[in-house]
C-alpha cells in the first residue's frame, strides 16, 4: 500500500484546493452552498453521511488516545477517553481558535514520532521502494477494501467540509475582508497563491507521515504475522518486542498527537455542516452565547463517539468502517463540488484552472472507482 501515498498525492491536494477555493470565493462553506444551490435530498444526504463517519471516528480516536496512555502509564483506560473528551470540547468551546489552533500547529511535530518508528527498526529499503514504485497490485475483497479505507482516510469529505469552513471563517473574522466572487480577478491572486502554497504543502506532510505509518506496519508486525490488531494499544504493544521499547513509546506518543489533532477537526466539520445545512451561526471564533447550536453539534459529536468506547464496538474495526463509508462518500461530494466550482451563480466569474476541473474530475472517478471495485470483490 506504500504506493497509494504517490499516487493520490497531486488528486487529494487538488482537491482540497478546490475545497479551500470553494469557502474563500463564496464566503460560506460547503454545505452552505449545498443549501444555497441544490435539492434538499443531496444537502441532508451528504451531512448525514458526514455525521455518521466522524462519530465513529471521534470514538475510535478517543479510544486509541485512552489505550496509549494507558500502555504508557497503566491506569484505566476508559477514564482517560473522557478525560481526553472533556478537555478537548472544552478547548474548542471556550479557547479562541486562533489561540488554539496555534498550539496544534505545533502539535504535529509529534506525528514524526511515527517516522523515528521506522529508524529504530530493521527496514529492508530496496523492498520498500519497490513496493512504493513498482507495487504487486491486488484486486481481491481484502485489498479492494484497504484500499477504499486508505483513499476515505487521505480524501475525505469531513476535511473538504473543514478546509472550506475554516476558509469561510477566516475571511469573516477579518477586518474589510469580502468573498472573493464580489471582487476582481486581480484582487483573488494573492489569496489564491496562499491557498495553493498551504495546501500543497499540508498534503505533502500528510502523506509523508502516511507513508510511514504503513511502513511501520509492514516492517514490524505484518512481516511478524500480527495481522490481528484490535486496538491501537495492541499495536504499539506488539512493536516493544519486535522494534524495542523505544518504538513502541514513539508510537504511542503519536497516537496521542494525533488524537488530539484529530478530534477538533472531526468534531468542527461535523458542527460546520449541519450548522451551515440548518442555517445557524457557526464559527470556532465565535462565543458560545453567539452559537450555541452550532457547539451543542460538536459537543454532541464528541460524546456520542465517546460513549463508543463504553460498548463492545471494536474501535480498530471502526475506525477502518468509517474510513471506508468516507471514501464511499467521497465521490458524490466530490461531484458535487465540482459542479459549484464550475457554476457561475456559485462562484462568479472566478472559474476554476484546467488543471483544477481535470484534477478534481479525475479524483471523484477514481474513488468512484475504488468504491465500484470493493462493492463487487465484496461478495
């Protein structure tokens, strides 16, 4: 699977881009501009499907932050799932964004714990960039499913609900700021250019991690036989004999970075969307008096995936069953986008490139693809 992370590079940057393009042109996010321009069914489809997803994957985050830290220090493990869920809902209602995402940023540092992973353990590099440029192409249930699951996970419609939203709301908070389709041309250079810069750049770290995430799976416990992991615990216990203590403490370190990373976004797009489909104030930099409806969606979110963690679910299952609905989901959000980045009454007279409409056509086929190809092995 080390070759998905080449290949979907330029298709999930372009992507976002269009996402990002799509908030700062019109001054609303994605399922605003649903709303705005087509039929109910779509509008509450998409967002139901959205929901759906990110509660899972709310929970099995939580789940995986409580088990780490519980591999790490011993203690319950349930206590430190709420624990993790109270602090970050409080975080997001009460501290301004600018504040708190200020303080994630320099969270993802911690994801490169998973890049240390792999140098601490034996790696057979030949065989690794063979896989990654010369890959053994599978098509059976199993690969088809992964597949679908990796491209839900990098291509996802909760992140093109996020970049949008964020857009939307960066543009508001901001003195004499106005969507970029009631000015000019010339007037959208600049911000475009930043658009481009951060997102190509965001999605080239993103994967890298990714990659090694896959990595150190492959080298580690699969070529061990350990191809039955139920929590993220399991797989960072599994790594202390096989890659030494200090791998398995990296490991752990970024299951938690990512968590914490993760909830805020999983549990915001969620709250932009069905905030923006119902019409409410949203907005991170809002106060909660200003929006309340739109953090009781959040919160909402965040506790439902919680209580998760309280039932028999198997939280790896679910979060590998919530990335493969957001892949499936993926393809008619993604046409959907396209079709409003290409509307005059959407975006004005700011059209998107060529290379834009041919990179956004192109990703909605292949995940449409990949969907088509795990719903006929699936049998």
């Amino acid at each position: 699977m080390l070759w998905t992370m080449i290949f979907i590079y330029p298709f999930m940057a372009g992507i976002q881009e269009i996402s990002a393009r799509l908030g700062r042109i019109t001054g609303r996010g994605i399922a605003g501009n649903l709303r705005r321009f087509y039929p109910r069914w779509a509008l509450y489809s998409v967002v139901g499907l959205l929901l759906l997803a990110n509660i899972i994957n709310i929970g099995a985050d939580i789940g995986a932050m409580g088990a780490a830290v519980n591999l790490l220090i011993g203690g319950p493990s349930l206590l430190y799932c709420v624990v993790f869920a109270v602090i970050s809902l409080l975080l997001q209602v009460f501290i301004p964004y600018k504040t708190y995402s200020s303080v994630l940023k320099w969270l993802t540092l911690s994801l490169f714990a998973y890049v240390g992973t792999v140098f601490v353990t034996q790696v057979s590099w030949s065989e690794a960039l063979r896989g990654t440029f010369l890959p053994a192409l599978l098509f059976n249930r199993e690969s088809m499913a992964a597949l679908i699951a990796i491209l839900g996970t990098t291509i996802s419609p909760y992140l093109f609900f996020w970049q949008s939203g964020e857009e939307a709301e960066q543009m508001l908070a901001t003195p004499r700021e106005r969507p970029l389709k009631e000015g000019s041309r010339q007037a959208s250079e600049k911000p475009m250019q930043r658009i481009a810069i951060d997102t190509y750049l965001g999605m080239a770290f993103s994967n890298l991690i990714a990659y090694f995430i896959i990595l150190t799976v492959a080298v580690t416990l699969h070529s061990h036989g350990k191809n039955h992991i139920d929590t993220a615990a399991q797989a960072a216990e599994a790594l202390r004999p096989i890659a030494g203590p200090f791998a398995s403490l990296l490991f752990s370190l970024g299951i938690v970075g990512t968590g914490l990373l993760a909830l805020p976004v999983l549990g915001g797009s969620a709250a932009y969307a069905v905030g923006e489909a119902l019409r409410w104030p949203v907005g991170l930099e809002r106060k909660l008096k200003e929006a309340k409806a739109f953090y009781g969606v959040l919160a909402v979110a965040t506790l439902i995936g919680l209580t998760i963690n309280f039932t028999k679910l198997d939280p790896i299952k679910a979060l590998v069953w919530s990335a493969i609905i957001n892949g499936v989901t993926a393809a008619p959000v993604m046409c959907f986008m396209m079709l409003m980045a290409s509307n005059p009454k959407v975006i004005g007279k700011l059209h998107l490139p060529v290379y834009l409409r041919a990179v956004g056509w192109a990703a909605a086929a292949i995940m449409a693809l990949a969907a088509i190809g795990m719903f006929l092995t699936s049998g």
